[in-house]
C-alpha cells in the first residue's frame, strides 16, 4: 500500500480534480446556497470555509467545470456579483 505522505508520485495516481474558486460571497453563504446554485452543472461538492466570502466547487470533468466557469462567473449570489475562476492545484496536506 502506498503512503501518499511518502510516495512522491501519489499525486500521479490519484487523478486531476476539476475545481472552481469562487470569490465575493456574501458572508454567510453556506454550502448549500452555492451547490443549489451551481445545480445546474452537476457539483460533486462544494466548500466554503467559514464564510469568509470565498468558496470552491469541484466537478467531474473538464467540461463541467468550464461550463460552470462561463455560465456562472458574473452572476449574483445574495445581491453579490460573484467571480468564478479555476481553481489553482496546491499539493494536498496529508495527516500521518
């Protein structure tokens, strides 16, 4: 078995995630506003830490994720014009 906090090529093996940021939340937001919002492009999940305004939306595949991009990027969440990007690829922190 492989220990992906030793195993430099783990993140090889695992696959590509397919996230969006989403920036300008209103605080408050839940998870369940942006996944209802997001709907409509099939969000495996969503992600807002401690309402602090910002979020992120993970998808399937490439094109879910772009299609989310481009429909969503522009349009108000709560009165609030929020701002869709791709997310960018950190290195994921692993427990031991």
């Amino acid at each position: 078995m492989t220990c992906p906090w030793t195993d430099p090529n783990y993140k090889d093996l695992i696959g590509p995630e397919y996230r969006s940021y989403v920036s300008n939340l209103p605080c408050g937001t839940s998870e369940n506003v942006l996944k209802d919002a997001f709907s409509s492009y099939r969000p495996l999940s969503t992600e807002v830490p401690h309402s602090r305004g910002f979020g992120s939306v993970q998808f399937d595949d490439q094109k879910a994720l772009d299609d989310a991009i481009q429909g969503m990027n522009g349009q108000q969440i709560g009165g609030r014009t929020i701002f869709v990007s791709q997310a960018n690829d950190h290195p994921r922190r692993w427990k031991a």
